[in-house]
C-alpha cells in the first residue's frame, strides 16, 4: 500500500514546485533571477517582486539525489579545494555551467547507457530473489539508472540547433535542483556561515554579475548589541538602494511591509510544526522538519507557504488526537540530532535510528529559520540569530533549552566536514550536554553534502554505543524512582 501524504505535505510540494517553476518562467520571459543565501533577508527580494533561488537549498537537493560526489569532484577541478564546504563546491561549479546528466546511448536515437551496478534485486512471483547462472542475484531492469557523467551547459548552449543539442540539453538530470536558471544577481548574508562571503564572491565573478552583501558581525554577546543592529540596519538600507538600481523600480513599503508579514505567519507556523517534537510520543520525526526546511526557505516571505504551514500543523494536531504518527515505528528512545543532516546517506542514518527504535525530537538547525519580529529593528535582530552567529554561551542555551522542551534521552552529534564553524566547537558543546543534562552523547564524522567523506560502519557503531548508554541511564533512573 502506498504510503499516505498529508494535505499539508502536499501543499508545501506544491508551494517550492511553484517557486522553481516560476524562476524558470521568468528567466525565459527575460526576466531577473537571483541566488539568495538562505538567512538574507527575503522580505527585501519579496518586495520588488524577484524570483529568488537559494543554492544551499539546492546542493542540498542534488546530494539528496546522489549527485553531491560529481559535482564536487567537478568544483575540485575548477580548482577550489576539496576542504570547503560540500554545499558551496556544488553550487560553484553549478554556476559555471556544470551539470549532472544521464550517459547517452549515442548507438540508438534515443536512451541512455544503463549502469549495470544499478537497479534492485529481480524477485519472482513468490518474492523470491531470482538467482544468475552464478548464483548472484539478478537485477530489476525496471530499477536500474543510467551512468552519470558531467555536462557543461555552456557548451550545449553554443551547439547548433539539431538533434545533439536537444538530447544533450534532455540528459541533463530533470529533477528540479539540476533546472535551476542561471543568476542574473547574487544576495548575500554571512549570518549563515564566513563561508558564504567568499562562495558568493566567486559566483558574482564567475557569472560577471551583481553582488549585493549585508555583513553580521559575529555575536560575543547573549543578544545583538545595539551598535551591530545600528550597522546592519544601514546594511539593510543600502541592500534596498542596490536593488532599486538593479531593478529600475522604487522600493515599495506596503509590498515589504505585506512581504513581512507572510515571513512572520510562515516563521510562527513552522516554529508550531517544530513544536510538535515536544509530545510524548512524538507526531512526526525530526527528518520531517529536515525535509521541510527546503520549504521554509524557499518560501519563507509567500502566504502560500504560510498557509501551507498552517494545513501541516492541522495534520500534526490530528495525528496528536488519533494518536498516530509519520514516525514508521514505535519511539522508543528521544535524542537531539546536532547540525546539518548528510544529504546523501539519508536512508543510511535512518536505519540504524529505527532499528533501534530513536526517533529524533530535537534539532537546532530547523527552528533557526523561525524570524519572527515587530519592526525593522526586531527583524534585524532576528537575522543576527543563526547558530554560527551567536557566541557558545548562547548556542548551548539553545541546544540545551531544546533538549529539556522534547524530553531527550540522549544527544547525536554529527562532526560535518562541510561545516567547520558549526563542527569547531561541538566537543565542548558535546561535554556541556553531558555535565549539564545528564544526558550521554555520541559523535560521528559526515558531511552534508559529499559522500566521501562519510562512514556508515562508524555511525552504526557510534549509534549502538548511544544506545547502550541510553539504557544504562534509563535503568539507572528506573532504579532511583
């Protein structure tokens, strides 16, 4: 039986469908399109009616569809090194024409040549698997996939019209992240990561094209002094400026001002659908808020995302009343997953978690994308708050804050390559877990984006220790009571 999706799940598809289909309108039409960085502020974009894309969401995308290792080498060999982040790799050699494509068969007229390491085992009638002469089994032709190899859009574009161009242009991968329209401008904030600075320099000279930047400086404080908000404001005025030259329109306040609104509904609703995780059991998995991220981010400053946000909460809500939940098995243990998930190994680190019954009701990357504010000064302020951007003092206050809400028996903390601001201070955030919560912590190495540099047989090992010491503590406090 087909597994049920949720009016609201369907409605947030429907709503980042429509931004991708949007921008590639628009582009044919002429029209601008921009990349975003994903904690600028979309409000100013939303008010002068851009078509925006955002590359994190999109790496993030292509490393879920397995292509993350191809276009990296690809950035490898542009001559950017393999130590910076997995998400800024893809995205540049993304923007120089880069493409994950299907091999072509070039013997018939039309197909592609299938890889024969593909596909899932042949059963038969009974659900047996069907056995070759050897005695391995055979694969499903059904299930298998063509090779994959790099094209370069660049050079499609410059072919005459005909037949090679067309299959050419049809190779290149047909789901959405790999369809994106090239920048006509980049926007800019490194609230985010110190990486992006110099990620979206490098697509602004790569592509010959505008950069508009807003600099967060770092926060040593709990909350933004007075003196950042005042920079950054000014920030915020000049970014507007820039976008009036760029687009030859006058910035129009009710357009931000209902732009603001939209992103204030969104942040509330999907802060509420974060909130879930704090039910026992839980109505849905922390992979669920994984998977909505792409949604909030990609829409953040609609009112159909806000509304979708809503439709999703209803479902939660009603999961809560029936007592069901998206989680595929019984929730036996609760621990906070710390940083960015690995794109590319999804299935790998969900099957460890549910052999053993831990559902993740914790994660601080998705909740960081909840801005909710009352005036320019409050969104500012909003905007200095993502989790590289604060001092540890604050960082562990959330974590821990987040940890005590949803009831967590236990912390997964995932040490990403990619993301060395994040993963430079988690052994001591790891130790204040522990001394703090009384909670036991596992590690393991990953990456969000780049396969390489993940080990399944360390995470299942990591996983079991976590186990292990789950039980301990949870029999030891059985024994207090």
């Amino acid at each position: 039986m087909a597994k049920q999706v949720s009016p609201g799940v369907l409605a947030l598809r429907k709503v980042v469908d429509d931004v991708y289909a949007d921008a590639r309108e628009a582009k044919k039409q002429g029209k601008l399109v921009g990349w975003s960085s994903s904690k600028f502020p979309c409000e100013l974009a939303e008010a002068f009616d851009l078509n925006v894309m955002y590359p994190e969401n999109q790496a993030a995308g292509i490393a879920a569809q397995r292509d993350g290792e191809i276009m990296c080498q690809a950035a490898e060999d542009l001559g950017f090194d393999n130590d910076i982040c997995g998400y800024a790799r893809i995205s540049l050699a993304y923007a120089a024409g880069k493409r994950a494509a299907r091999k072509i068969d070039w013997s018939k007229e039309d197909g592609y040549v299938i890889n024969p390491a593909t596909g899932k085992p042949l059963k038969d009638e009974n659900g047996n698997v069907v056995l070759d002469e050897n005695g391995k089994p055979k694969k499903d032709p059904k299930t298998q996939t063509p090779y994959i190899v790099l094209e370069d859009i660049h050079e499609i574009e410059a072919l005459p019209e005909g037949r090679e161009k067309e299959r050419r242009l049809e190779s290149i991968q047909p789901y959405k992240q790999m369809r994106i329209p090239q920048p006509d401008f980049v926007l800019c904030c490194n609230n985010i990561c110190n990486c992006m600075t110099k990620w979206y320099e490098n697509i602004a000279r790569m592509c010959n094209i505008p950069l508009i930047m807003i600099d967060v400086p770092y926060n040593n404080t709990m909350d933004p002094n007075p003196e950042n908000v005042t920079y950054i404001r000014a920030q915020f005025d000049n970014a507007i400026h820039q976008l009036e030259e760029l687009t030859g329109k006058k910035f129009d306040e009710k357009k931000f001002e209902h732009a603001c609104a939209q992103a204030n509904r969104t942040a509330q609703n999907w802060l509420k659908v974060c909130n879930f995780l704090q039910y026992k059991p839980a109505p849905l998995s922390g992979f669920d808020l994984f998977n909505h991220m792409a949604d909030v981010v990609t829409a953040r400053g609609k009112k159909e995302a806000a509304d979708a946000f809503d439709l999703l909460a209803e479902d939660l809500e009603k999961n809560i009343k029936e007592g069901t939940s998206t989680l595929p098995f019984p929730e036996q243990y609760r621990v906070m997953f710390e940083g960015i998930p690995c794109w590319p190994k999804l299935p790998n680190l969900f099957k460890p978690l549910k052999a053993n019954g831990i559902n993740v009701t914790a994660v601080v990357y998705a909740p960081a994308f909840g801005f909710v504010y009352n005036n320019m000064d409050e969104m500012v302020s909003a905007y200095c708050k993502a989790p590289n951007s604060v001092s540890i003092e604050k960082g562990v206050e959330w974590r821990e804050g987040i940890c005590r809400e949803n009831k967590v028996d236990g912390v997964l903390v995932h040490y990403n390559r990619s993301c060395k601001p994040w993963s430079g201070y988690m052994a001591e955030m790891q130790r204040r877990f522990t001394a703090d919560l009384g909670v036991p912590c596992a590690g393991f190495d990953g990456d969000q984006a780049d396969p390489r540099n993940f080990n399944e047989a360390q995470y299942e090992t990591r996983v079991q220790g976590l186990v292990e010491a789950m039980q301990i503590r949870a029999e030891k406090l059985e024994a207090q009571a």
